[in-house]
C-alpha cells in the first residue's frame, strides 16, 4: 500500500489487488512498533547504530547497501507516516514515544540498550495499516477488494506483464494487465503448525515467482518469534520485556541472565528463543507438561500495563486466561516471520541470476516487505525493521516505477498462450476429480515442518523431512476440490493457498539442508557453528531444477566503513 | 457434541436461505466460536465466511452468534453458547453474498464519507508535528476500530437508514479526526454532517456499545459531534 500510495499521489494509474479488504492484512497484526533513530527518546541517536545492530542482528548475511539505506531513509519515511496521521504514543515534549527493542544498542554495541521503536501502544501495525489505507483512499488509488491473484503473466521475454486474478464474490477470472507489477503478499507462516500468522499468510507472492521459475533468496532463514501465547500462537510483542518484562522457568528463574548477560530478554530473538527451548528441553519448562515458559509483566504495575500494553493485557486474557495485572503468560517460540523471499535491489525490483553468476533485474516484477528479500534482515530480524522495511522499501517501489513510467517503459504484450500458461493451475484445480481434502493435507504439510524444521534442525531429521515432501507434491497438487460454485468459494481459494505454502515449504526444506552451519535463526545441531568461510552469503534456491546456489552478500555501504564480521554475543 | 445451526445461502443453488443443523466435537474444550466453524468447514468445503488473523484486530470474522454480533475468533463458546446450542447468522441488515459472508459495500462507503483521513493545510515540519500526551490520549477509544461492522449491522438506525446513517463505525471515525489536534479540517467535517440524517439518526439506544468487540464507545463520539454541531449553530 506503500507503493500504491507513491504512485497514485503522483497521478499514476494504481490498482491494488488484495485477497481481503486492505485494513484486514497482517500488517494489523504488529504490535510493538517501528524502529527508526528519529531521535526521539535520546536526540544523540544516530541512524549509523541503527545500521550496526541490523547488521549484527542479520548475523551479517544482511546486505549493508540496503540496511544503510533503510536506516538513512528511515526516519523520513517515519516522519511521512505521522504527517498522514498516524496515531503515535507520544512523550513530554510531544515527539513520538520510542521504546527498547531487543538487538538495539547505541554507539555501536557500546552504549547499552537503545529506545528506537517507535509505538502507537502496543497496536502500531493496526495505526500503521489504517493510516496507509486512508492515505491512499484521499490519494483516489483503486482497489480490487476481495480479488485473488493466481499466478503471474510472463510474455515472450520473460517479462512479468500482469497477474491472473480472481474476483472472490462472483468467480470471475481476469488477467489484469500491468506495465509494473508490485509483490507485497507478506509472508507464509502457516507452513508451520504454530504459527504467529494469520490464515491468509501462505506465501502466495513466493508461490507465484517459483511457479514462474524464479528464485528465491535465504528461504531457510524462519524466525521463531519468543513469546507466541503457548496453544494458542498469538504473537505477544516483544515491547512487553521492552518495558521490563521477562522471562522465568519454572524455578522462577530469569535464565535470559545466563544465556546473554548483557542484553538478557532483550537479546536478538533467535538467541532468546534458543534459549527458551534449551530450557524446556533440560527440564525447565513450566505447566503440567513442561513445555513452555513464563513471561512476567505483573512488576510494571496495572498503569503501565493499562497504558503501554492494552492490547498485550486484552490478548492475554482472552487466548491464556491470564491476566497479565496479576499473573505470567505462558510463552513459547513461534513462527513469526520469513526473513527469505523475492531477491531484490533497494529499488524493489526483483532479482535473478544469469548463467555468468550475475544479478539480472526481472522486467516488470517488484517485491517489498515481507514477501521480498533485499535483504535487511539476513538470517535474523530485529524486532520493528518489519514495519520500517515495508514502509521504506514500498515507497522506494514506488519511487523507482514512477521514474520508469516517466521514462517509458516498453514491453511486449501476453500472447493467448502466455495467458494460457499462467491459468493452467486453475484450470487443472476447476476441473478436478478425486484427490485428497484440502485441510487434511494442510495439516500433514504444516506439521511436517514443525517437526522437522523448527527452532533446531539436523541432517536426518530435515531428509526425513524432505522425503515427506517429496511424498506430499504430487498429492497437493492433485488435491479435491468438491465445490465447483463460483460466487464467493472459499474452497478454491484455500486449494490455490495450498499450492503456494506446499512451494515455500519444499523451497525451505531443501535449502535449510543445504546450508551446513548455523546462523541466526538457522540452527543446526550437525553443524553447531557459523561457517563464514563456505557460507557468509546468501542461498538461492532455483525452482526449475531445485538447486540451490549462493550469491554474494553485499558489504559495500555507500557513506559508512563496512560492519566487518564478528563473533556475535548480546 | 455441539448443536450447531449455521445459516446457508449460495445464490447459485440455493433459491432461498436456510438454517442447516450440524454436530460438532468441540472434545469439551472451550473453544472460540471460529474453531468450531473451522471444525464445520473440515466436514463441509463449502461452508463460505471471513477469517484471517484469528485474535480478534483483523475484523474479518464479524458474525451473529445466538443473536449477538461479535467477532468469532475471540468468543468463546463459554461466553455465547445456551442450552449447548449455538445459532450462528451473518451480521444482520446487510445483504448476503453467501452463507455468513455479507456484502460491506454500504458500511464501507459510510465510512469513506466521513474522509476519514487527516487533513491539515500547513506545511509538514522536517520533523514530526508535536502532540502533547494529553492531546493524544483523546484518540484512544477511537482510533482502535478494526471496521469489523458489528456496531453498524447492530443499529436499528443503520438498518433504517444505511445510505443516509453513518453509522456507529464511521461517526467514530469522523469523530477520531475530529478530536486529532493535528487536524485542520474541523468546519469543513462538520458542515457535511450537518444534516438531519448522518448523525441525528442515532437515537442513543447503545447497541453499537453493547457489541463492541474492541470496548469502543460509539455512543459517546456521537454525542461529542453532536454537541460540536449544537454549540457551532448557536
């Protein structure tokens, strides 16, 4: 919506295409808020340290051209979204509130715990998305509300000219037409069976580019966010041990104080939630069962709770029947973000390889956020750098599809068997018989990957995984699909959905094998250290013939020395 | 088991709704009232309604339950369910696509009457525009609707009136703007609700309030722009 707004704000002919209405994407969902040295809670702050703990956070497979430019920009980008209204918590002085975040330090790891995160409460994803959408509802862009985008038109060149989309209220199919197509489909957290994400997050932006023969960049990289509600999976934003929260076992123990004497709770999430399932494996797990952790809030008192963390104590009491006032919340790691995708350029525009090894930008196709790889977040996400990537990378889609426009942009149209091509999976799902239900494949899918790709991974568990998969292929892609109707078949869709988490799985599964150390948040027990000599760079995985290849990693910032590698402690 | 009875209608098939009755093992467990609906949808495809983020910010799973509007993702059954029956219909007074998805074209163009985005005519500052804590504490309350319509399709008013109504949704949202300090466009909002429709519809009776997933006050925002629009015309 970012990108949507830059464009229709310049005159620009603009269309989103979107499988619910755009308030109720999962953008919502975020809590804590965006992190961005506007220099707020302290006015020495230097987007530079921003810079340094991105970097050290993406345990340093983050491009450093795109973390610079992100954390440069950011501020500006933050500054336009309070200019369109969005409601930010605010200090004395009236500048917008900024909290701690895990990984965020000031003077380059020398200065103790930063406060850059900026909040609206605890509900900054919901201020942020509405705000978005009300820009672009004064800024006249079209939406396609309820449209369901299949696959995407490639002509003759290889160009991206478009995507096939449903309308969910009347069935009808369509190709629209476009001379810039944007992905900001987010990410595809319901590959695990506990997850953060909502139903909709299944990968359908990644699903589309590898049926289209694309590839994918660091796919392995999962993060498995610390504090999920345990059963449940709601995300307990991370602003709770900003604020002073922590973690116990069940001795009552705050063992963050033993894994990462520094940082503690506020730790880079990978290293906490590591942390959390060591103590459950030893033992110290909490419950009846031993499997999960405290969260201690009740030490803030009720104001703080009531005032900084509405939203945290609303969901607490409903999904873990405890009330944070007087009680902990049972946590445990979940998955919460895909820190792979779509490669791209600080531009947005997506990325392959040619035969000579080199980048090579795809005509016609752009991806930011979640659904993107640029990468700013490596092989770890800092809480906060999601809001601020999507906001700052949709805008740079934006910026750079408008100079393409004024410059002209000239591509082949489809031909009737270009369009062909991308509608033959409807096709083929339309006109099924037999096969397997839908659901029930969905969950044999997503518990695969629970068991066998979650927070510690090994070799024989992951090929046991993968010959899981390789059994699943042929009968997700022959799956049933009993309810033909056309007006608003949530059948079909939930089908296609399939389709696309089954191709992120398999693309994740294949490369966390492949990458033979461990690194953020891709832990393995086989391979217990960072391998910086074989795999200091990204992983790409290639569709056609599922390999997997890497690509350099950018350490080439424009005004700052480069953040050389280094052992990585909190 | 849990009696379910769940309303159905696919315009392609169906010449009218009905209510079609259904058991569903809820294993004794308290669930929310979207598990037992996914729990349906696992027994039949093609059982059709919105869901997404499943904790309740998302507004996508707006529903009538025994009655009572609310989002299905956060009401538990403990809280809805009578006599081990549950009656589940599509949020009343707007017309249905199918099953319990209704078609929000008329509260979504309330909505967007009210422009609902910030307008001021200075020139944005380098920085952010100041706000005092207390200036932004007038928000809360307001700006949190996730526009899951269950205060609107609640509203008798809304059910007489859904073109020339707001709504309990949008005048919370008119009244957001109206309270943000930030915003300059105070006259001009209220001059386009100066009318014997879009706000003196509400006649107070509070369901809007009652159903409220999120704890939000219609009600009370309603009365501020009303007060705005008295005190303004005298």
């Amino acid at each position: 919506m970012r990108a949507a707004l830059q464009l229709a704000q310049s005159g620009y002919k603009t269309a989103v295409i979107t499988k619910v209405f755009p308030t109720r994407s999962h953008t919502v969902s975020a809590q804590g808020g965006i992190t961005c040295a506007i220099a707020s809670a302290d006015p020495n702050d230097d987007w530079r340290w921003h810079m340094y703990d991105t970097v050290k956070g993406s345990d340093y497979i983050g491009d450093q051209d795109a973390i610079e430019y992100m954390c440069s920009v950011g501020p500006e980008a933050v500054f336009e979204l309070e200019h369109m209204g969005l409601p930010f918590s605010r200090t004395e002085e009236g500048r917008i509130y900024q909290r701690p975040f895990g990984g965020q330090s000031k003077n380059y790891g020398e200065g103790g715990q930063a406060a850059r995160t900026c909040a609206a409460a605890d509900r900054t994803g919901h201020a942020l998305l509405h705000t978005l959408y009300q820009g672009n509802m004064k800024n006249e862009t079209v939406f396609f509300n309820e449209w369901y985008a299949t696959d995407l038109v490639k002509n003759q060149d290889g160009a991206v000219v478009g995507v096939i989309a449903i309308c969910m209220e009347t069935g009808e199919t369509v190709y629209i037409k476009s001379k810039a197509t944007v992905f900001a489909t987010g990410g595809a957290g319901r590959i695990y069976a506990s997850t953060t994400n909502a139903h909709i997050n299944t990968g359908d932006g990644i699903g589309m580019a590898l049926r289209a023969g694309f590839p994918v960049q660091d796919i392995e990289m999962w993060q498995f966010h610390p504090t999920g509600i345990a059963g449940a999976g709601v995300l307990v934003t991370e602003g709770c041990r900003g604020e002073g929260g922590y973690l116990i076992n069940k001795d009552g123990e705050r063992f963050m104080e033993r894994y990462a004497p520094n940082a503690k709770d506020l730790a880079g999430r990978d290293v906490v939630a590591r942390s959390m399932v060591l103590e459950i494996i030893e033992g110290r797990g909490c419950g009846p069962e031993g499997d999960h952790v405290f969260l201690k809030l009740d030490h803030l008192g009720e104001e703080v709770l009531e005032s900084r963390l509405p939203g945290i104590c609303e969901l607490s009491r409903t999904f873990a029947h405890a009330d944070p006032v007087k009680e902990p919340i049972p946590v445990v790691p979940t998955c919460h973000y895909m820190m792979g995708g779509i490669p791209t350029n600080v531009h947005g525009q997506a990325l392959t390889i040619d035969a000579s090894g080199r980048d090579q930008v795809i005509p016609g196709l752009y991806a930011c956020g979640e659904v993107a790889c640029v990468s700013v977040h490596g092989a770890n996400r800092l809480g906060g750098n999601s809001l601020l990537d999507l906001v700052v990378f949709g805008r740079a889609s934006g910026l750079h599809i408008e100079r393409a426009l004024r410059e002209g942009i000239d591509m082949r149209d489809a031909s009737d068997s270009d369009i062909e091509q991308a509608m033959s999976r409807l096709d083929k799902l339309n006109s099924s018989k037999g096969g397997e239900n839908v659901a029930a494949l969905r969950k044999e899918l997503q518990n695969t990957m629970q068991n066998h790709f979650g927070v510690f991974r090994n070799e024989t568990f992951m090929r046991e995984g993968i010959a899981k998969l390789a059994d699943l292929r042929g009968r997700i892609e022959g799956a049933r699909l009993d309810d033909k109707s056309m007006a608003y078949n949530t059948a079909r869709i939930e089908a296609l959905e399939l389709h696309n988490l089954f191709e992120v799985a398999e693309a994740t599964a294949i490369t966390a094998e492949e990458r033979r150390e461990s690194r953020g948040a891709h832990a393995r027990d086989d391979y217990q250290e960072r391998d910086d000599e074989n795999w200091l760079c990204h992983s790409m995985y290639f569709p056609t013939d599922k390999r997997v290849g890497k690509r350099a990693v950018n350490f080439e910032p424009k005004t700052v020395d480069t953040f050389q590698p280094k052992a990585r402690t909190y | 088991m849990l009696q379910v009875s769940i309303y159905r209608y696919n315009p392609e098939t169906d010449a009218e709704p009905y209510m079609q009755d259904v058991q569903v093992d809820t294993g004794g467990k308290d669930l929310m009232v979207l598990d037992v609906m996914e729990l349906i949808k696992a027994q039949d495809t093609t059982v059709a309604y919105r869901r997404s983020c499943r904790e309740g910010v998302c507004g996508s799973d707006g529903v009538n339950m025994n009655g009572k509007n609310g989002l299905a993702c956060i009401t538990p059954l403990s809280e809805t369910v009578r006599d081990n029956k549950l009656v589940l219909r599509p949020l009343p007074g707007l017309p249905v696509i199918r099953d319990l998805v209704v078609d929000m074209g008329m509260f979504y163009a309330q909505y967007e009457k009210v422009q609902p985005y910030l307008q001021n005519t200075s020139p944005a500052p380098a920085i952010e525009r100041l706000q005092s804590p207390e200036d932004r504490a007038k928000l809360d309350g307001l700006y949190e609707c996730i526009l899951c319509a269950c205060c609107s399709t609640a509203c008798p008013s809304f059910w007489w009136n859904p073109d020339r109504f707001i709504g309990p949704a949008g005048l919370l949202q008119a009244y957001r703007f109206l309270a943000d300090t930030r915003d300059t466009a105070t006259e001009e909002r209220l001059s386009r609700l100066d009318d014997p429709f879009s706000v003196f519809r509400c006649h107070g009776i509070q369901n809007c309030v009652n159903v409220c997933p999120k704890g939000l006050n219609p009600t009370r925002a309603i009365g501020h722009i009303r007060n705005m629009l008295l005190s303004r015309a005298t």
